[in-house]
C-alpha cells in the first residue's frame, strides 16, 4: 500500500513479445518468427502485415538471441584501463568517444564502453564479450610497450583495432638473390602486425615543440610525460632524447619524468622540477590538465611565465585558452582521430584487409606561456 502522501511508484512498460505480434496480426507465432527474421515459409502479404504491427508495437530484436542466430550484436566495445580520477579531468577520451560515436550512430551501432582496473581485467573483459558475444569489434587504446591485448584479440577472432599504436616501421630494401631480388627478413624485424592500427606521429609532434623551445633559446627543457609503459609515452620519451641529441643538448637538462596524467601528480612534479638547483626554463606537460596545474603552482610561487618558465601543452582544449596567460599547445583534430578509428574498424568488420592508418600531424599553436628565457 502507498504511504500517505507519497506517489505511487509507475510500473516500468512491459515490452512486447512475438506472442503479441501473433496475437495482434492474428497468425502463429511461428510464422512471426519467418517474417521478422526474413525466412520462407509465409507470404507477402502476411510478411508485410507481421512487420508493420511489428512497428506499431516498438518491437526490437533481442541482442542476445541476434548473436545466438549468427547476426551481428550492433555493438563495437571500447575499454579503458586507466585510474579512475584520471578520466574525470582529461578532455582528451571525451573528444575521441565523440567522434567514435559519430561514424557509429550513422550505422546505428551502439559503443559498449567500461573502465576497468587494469589491463588483466581488460582482457578478461574481452573474453567474456566474445564467448557472450555482445560485441561485433573493439577499439584497443592505449598501447603497451609490452601489450598481450593485439595476441588475444587475433586468437579470439575478435574484430579490433588499435587507437595510437607505434608508426609503421619502412620495409628494409631488397637484396640481390641468386636468381634476382629477394625480399629481406632481417634478424629481430618485427612481425606482421595482428590488428589493424590507426597512429599519431608523436615523434614528429615533439620535434616541433623542441623546434619551437630551442629557437627561443630554451636549453634546460623537461617533459612531464603520462603513464609509464604505454606505447606513445615511450615515443615521446625517445623522441625527446633523439631531438636533444640533434641540438646538442645535456641529458641532465634535458628529460622526461612520468605521471599518472592527474593535475595532483603534474603539480608535484612541476614543484620537484622548480625546486632544482637547476630548474627548467621549459616544461612540456603531456596533456592539458597537468600543463595547467603547473601554470598554477609557478604563479602560486611568484614564477613569471613565460619570463622565467615557458609552458607547453601536448593537448589543446578549452582550458589552455582561457587560462592567463593563454597556453601554447600541439592542436591536433582528436574528434577526427576518433572518427578515422571507427571508420577503420566498420572497414575491418566488413572484410577488409589489416592496414595501418596515420592521422593528421597536429601542430604548435604558440600563444603567451612561451617566450625567450628571461623576458619581462
């Protein structure tokens, strides 16, 4: 019974079954079953009646039992196996997820998506995703160094492709066979890849950010990079060292110190990296939170920027424009990166072949947190 003064809670609607649509277009339920699932067996008449009742009713097909019968499940899955409090602040999965869900919804797929704990939980995921089959493919982010997920996935015969794996290594030339060319196979190249991948060029990327710094006379430059083990984290962190050697640079002033990608972590390590006898005249944050915690904790300590430090964010949003002073920052289409994601998956799915895929090179925009060591 009701309490006083309180609404009565509504039954939620009951969903209508093929026993309904039997019932309603008044013929078997077996013969519901040939016509919604386009089998012979019942007329056109009756197969065009079964469907429009169908309509008026909202009925949809079961997920469960489309995969039992073979059909797609209408979904593609997406895993994250980051720290929770990471995701709440980095723009960066939002403006992917958009533009993932934007090829997809064109298809009416639905993106299955779950954070999880870390990446044995991940893989356990995609096994029970394939044996339940809930999902037609996934998107794999966040490469590893050492990834077991491309070996998995390939096993599985799971659909999937890689969001940001390494960049494609260039074959090695031919060499002369004793009846003409042959291909070369040199020791310890790596192998075909498994899955199809969708790449940035951060070692590119980060040439131009030393570009910029160097030229404006920066040579105590230190890069407060993401998560240690993924793949981009490891490129940026080589590429960084390649481009120091170019120019000459001191290791000792020149370096990379990881994080978890949070503002807490970018402004400890902004406060570590300041309290150096030494400390940077530059600092390069390796997305838009970090580089604005820094920004905080320098005007919090009477820094000028960009008169004593010069700050540069890997990834433009919002925040890098609106903070004071406005933040330079590597602009880069991420909504088209995950479009191109998604595009290359539905390509997958629909039987084409294993390709790699690089995205748009982003580019330096520079606003006012860059300058010239010690400019008013």
């Amino acid at each position: 019974m009701t309490a006083p003064g309180e609404a009565a809670r509504p039954k939620p609607a009951r969903r209508p079954t093929i026993k309904d649509i039997a019932r309603r277009a008044g013929v078997s339920e077996s013969a519901v079953s040939f016509a919604l699932n386009d089998r012979p067996g019942v007329s056109q008449d009756t197969r065009a009646r079964v469907r429009r009742v169908a309509e008026e009713l909202g009925w949809q097909a079961n997920s469960a039992a489309r995969a039992l019968s073979g059909e797609r499940a209408g979904a593609m899955g997406l895993v994250l196996a980051r720290p929770a409090q990471t995701l709440g602040v980095e723009s960066f999965f939002l403006q992917l997820v958009s533009g993932i869900q934007e090829v997809l919804s064109a298809r009416k797929i639905a993106l299955l998506f779950q954070v999880v704990e870390d990446l044995d939980a991940e893989c356990a995921l995609y096994r029970r995703w394939w044996a339940e089959r809930r999902v037609d493919g996934v998107l794999v982010v966040d490469p590893r160094t050492e990834d077991p997920r491309p070996e998995l996935l390939a096993s599985l015969g799971l659909p999937a492709v890689v969001v940001g794996g390494p960049a494609p290594r260039e074959p090695d030339a031919p060499v002369p066979g004793p009846t003409g060319p042959t291909a070369s196979v040199p020791a310890g190249a790596p192998p075909r890849p498994l899955l199809s991948t969708v790449w940035a060029d951060d070692s590119k990327a980060m040439a131009r950010v030393l570009d910029h710094l160097y030229g404006l006379g920066h040579r105590r430059i230190v890069h407060i990079a993401g998560l240690p083990g993924l793949a981009h984290t490891d490129r940026r962190i080589r590429s960084l060292r390649t481009e120091a050697d170019l120019r000459g640079l001191d290791h000792r002033h020149v370096h990379s110190v990881t994080t978890d990608y949070s503002d807490a972590e970018g402004a400890e390590a902004t406060r570590r990296l300041l309290d150096a006898a030494q400390p940077p005249t530059a600092i390069i944050y390796d997305n838009d939170v970090m580089a604005v915690a820094g920004a905080s904790v320098a005007a919090g300590r009477g820094i000028a920027v960009p008169g004593a430090l010069s700050i540069v964010a890997w990834d433009d949003s919002a925040l890098c424009r609106v903070t004071h002073p406005r933040l330079t920052a590597l602009v880069r289409d991420t909504p088209g990166f995950g479009r191109l994601a998604a595009q290359e998956l539905l390509a997958v799915l629909d039987g084409g072949p294993l390709r790699t895929v690089q995205g748009e090179l982003p580019h330096l925009e520079a606003r006012e947190s860059t300058g010239a060591p010690g400019t008013p």
